[in-house]
C-alpha cells in the first residue's frame, strides 16, 4: 500500500459496528468509514469523489499494524 503523505497520525475512530467507523475531519466534520466488499469507504468530500481519503488510508494502516501485532505474537 502506498503512503498517502496527508494522512494524519493523529486521526481517532470510534466503531459504530463491525464494518463501520466514524471519524472527525480537519474542520470538526464527523465522517463515516465503511468496510465493503474488502475496501474501504469514506464520505469525506475526496471519499465520495473517489479519489484518495486520507481518513480511509489511516484506517487501513491501523489495520495493518493490528494485525502485525496479532501475528507477532504467534
């Protein structure tokens, strides 16, 4: 996956279900993240104009290194 340089560090997500996160943008507004068909989507303005969401890339690292961690401890 290549890095997206506007993706924010310090982005929170609350999970509202298991395919479902929600965030708050740059600007105080509350964006929705949804898992479907194994990718993910935002409707952020860049999210609802496919083109590259930062909030969905943070996302994915945060799931990647979850899962990094998962398997290291096998």
């Amino acid at each position: 996956m290549a890095t997206n340089p506007k993706v924010k560090a310090d982005l929170k997500f609350t999970q509202i279900d298991p395919r479902t996160w929600s965030t708050v943008g740059t600007q105080g507004n509350v964006y929705t993240l949804s898992l479907l068909s194994s990718s993910l989507h935002c409707n952020c303005p860049a999210g609802r104009h496919r083109k590259n969401c930062y909030h969905a890339d943070r996302l994915a690292q945060l799931f990647k290194a979850e899962l990094n961690d998962c398997l290291a401890s096998f």
